[in-house]
C-alpha cells in the first residue's frame, strides 16, 4: 500500500553524486516502499537540485527507528550549533 506521505523543504547547501558536488535546491522526505533498503517501508530522504537533472541527488533510505534516530541526532546538534552561533555573535 502506498502511504502519499511527502513533505517537500527548500535546501541551503550542497550534496555529492557520481558527477561531483552540486548546490542544493530543496529535499524531499517520505514514508513508501523503499526501492534498495530491505523494509516494507522506509524513511526516505533525497536531497535534489531538479535544475541539473535525475543525477544531481543524494538518496537514503531508512528504517523508522533509524531515522527517529537521526532526527534526536539532528536536534541535538543543531542545538549545540545555536548556542555555538549565539556566543559568537555576542562575542561580536
């Protein structure tokens, strides 16, 4: 069954291919049938940049728990990154 669970945000930054780095236009993340990883189901993130084709993207696909912890992982170092940033600009 197919869930039509995406959730589309604009990407600031850059990835790596086969061809090389490119820049980032926006991410895409959903919940389906992974097309490599062994799940039923799988997290999936790709990073794209569609104004330079299929080959500018970075694919994973992920078990539920390994993306929830990813996800703890990420809101912890972007709230590391916060307070590193907000003691910079006070030192400003």
């Amino acid at each position: 069954m197919c869930t039509s669970i995406v959730e589309i945000v604009g990407a600031d930054g850059a990835g790596k291919s086969a061809d090389g780095w490119f820049d980032l236009t926006h991410a895409v993340v959903s919940y389906d049938h992974p097309h490599h990883a062994l799940f039923e189901e799988a997290i999936t993130i790709d990073f794209v940049n569609s104004g330079l084709g299929p080959a500018a993207r970075v694919a994973v696909e992920l078990s539920l728990d390994a993306a929830k912890e990813l996800c703890g992982a990420l809101a912890k170092a972007i709230a590391a990154a916060e307070i590193e940033e907000s003691g910079r600009r006070r030192g400003s």
